[in-house]
C-alpha cells in the first residue's frame, strides 16, 4: 500500500521494450488491480498530461530519450503517487531536452500537489527546481538546508566545490590568479566577495556606500544566478583608503547585503 504512494523515475527509462507505450503505462495499474475501462482512462489522461497522446500504440524504440523519460513520468504517476522518486532522471538526456523533462516536473509538483525527491550530480537541476537541497558524503547527510541559503552560503567543502560549478566559477578564476594578502599595509587596497540574496540582489549597494563613505570602489567581477525564480548574486570589489576608511565601509556593506567576505588586501 505504501509502495503504491511512490513513484519511481529511473535514469535509463526502464521501459518495457516489448510492449507499446499504453501498456508501459498501464503496466502498475494492471498490477494494483484497476478494472479495464479505468485502465484506459488512466492511460489516456496521463499521456495528455505528459504531451504523448499521440504515441499510444508506438514502441519505446520508436521514441527519443526526452520522449520516452516522459513515458516513465506518465508511468510513475499511474497510480496517484503521493511522492515521486526521479533517480538521475536527466542525466542521460541533453541540456534542451533536461530542461523541458524539468519544466515538466515543476508543473506537475504544482498542479498535482506531489512531493518529488531527485537524487543528481547535476547542480544544474537543483538550481531551477529544487525547494531544498541534501548533500551527501561518504552516504551521511553532510549538509541540508533551503537551496538557495545553500547556494549561497555552502559551509562543507564538499558543498563549496558542488556550488562552484554552477556559481561562482568565473569568480574562482578571477580569484586564483589575484595576489592577495592578509593584513593591511599602507596604500593597499581590500578586496571584498559580496552576496546579494532576493530582493536585494536589485538594490544599488555600491553607489550608496560609495556616497555616504567617500569610499573608492571598484568593481572587479559579478554574477547573477537565479534559483527557484530568486535572484542570487555575488560580486567582488576592492575598496581604496585608509583602513579606517575601509573599516566603515565594511560595517556599512554588511549592514547592507546578505553576506560580506574579505578576500584580502592588494598592494599597489
């Protein structure tokens, strides 16, 4: 009965090779006892609801691998599930056809009311649908938390390389060849990797704290992300002064934005 509330996704299809995309769908049907005519019924809504209504009586072999990930959705929905099970769903198809078989999913979480677990290696896909994100090392949870809070504040190595392929990578390079050292010296200036979150992803930080502080600002790199439709975004700048001058205009950026790391200090 418990099984019967989950359905499962798998990464290679499974689909019965032998039998006609109708059947592969009602195949769990079949087994939890429905009675013909509901068979058919099912079968026929979940194709419309997955955009195959018209594939029906045609063979897995017939279909491409977007088509047929949709054919094991309509199939993993056959039976009312309560959670939906997707075990690497994407990774065998390409970006175009990823992006679509996740629009998909979205809609129907939505519109069905589903709780949809996915276990990935793509970051990609946990960025545009994923309301919370586990990561696991060495098969323990190492760190779990609202995905973009993650995203944007990673605390376990692991995370911070995960997150850095999807964000942050033209940051990193940048970061990699800039040298950098810890303590202040006269003339130097400090470079600083700022963290925009939601809404103030859109305010105008820079210009405000360069004003009120007298603050000479530069902006050395950006990136904007969106996940789950939020602005994310990170931006490195190196502030010239005097440390107190610098010093206030750390205090006045963290009151300001999500997050504020100093990366070091530049001599000129």
């Amino acid at each position: 009965k418990v099984r019967q509330s989950i359905g499962m996704i798998f990464q290679q299809f499974n689909l019965l090779s032998s039998a006609t995309v109708f059947d592969n769908v009602a195949f769990p049907l079949k087994i939890a006892g429905y009675k013909k005519d509901e068979i058919k019924n099912r079968v026929l809504e979940l194709l419309t609801l997955v955009g195959l209504e018209d594939k029906a009586k045609v063979y897995p072999a017939q279909l491409s691998g977007g088509q047929k990930q949709r054919v094991g959705i309509a199939r993993a929905l056959a039976t009312n599930p309560k959670i939906l099970l997707c075990d690497e769903a994407t990774s065998a198809l390409d970006p175009k056809t990823t992006s679509s078989i996740l629009k998909l999913l979205c809609s129907l979480r939505d519109s069905l009311g589903l709780t949809i677990v996915i276990i990935t290696h793509q970051l990609e896909v946990i960025k545009e649908c994923c309301d919370r994100v586990a990561v696991i090392d060495g098969g323990v949870i190492s760190e779990m938390g609202d995905t973009i809070k993650v995203f944007a504040s990673p605390e376990k190595e692991l995370t911070k390389h995960l997150v850095a392929t999807v964000v942050r990578r033209d940051l990193d390079d940048l970061l990699s060849y800039t040298n950098l050292y810890s303590e202040y010296k006269e003339n130097s200036r400090a470079w600083f990797l700022l963290t925009f979150l939601g809404d103030k992803a859109n305010d105008p930080v820079i210009v405000d704290v360069a004003i009120k502080t007298n603050a000479k600002i530069s902006i050395m790199a950006g990136q904007i992300n969106h996940i789950q439709n939020q602005p994310l975004g990170f931006l490195v700048i190196a502030v010239d002064g005097s440390k107190d001058a610098i010093d206030t205009a750390l205090k006045e950026l963290t009151d300001r934005v999500y997050k504020v790391e100093l990366l070091g200090y530049e001599v000129e």
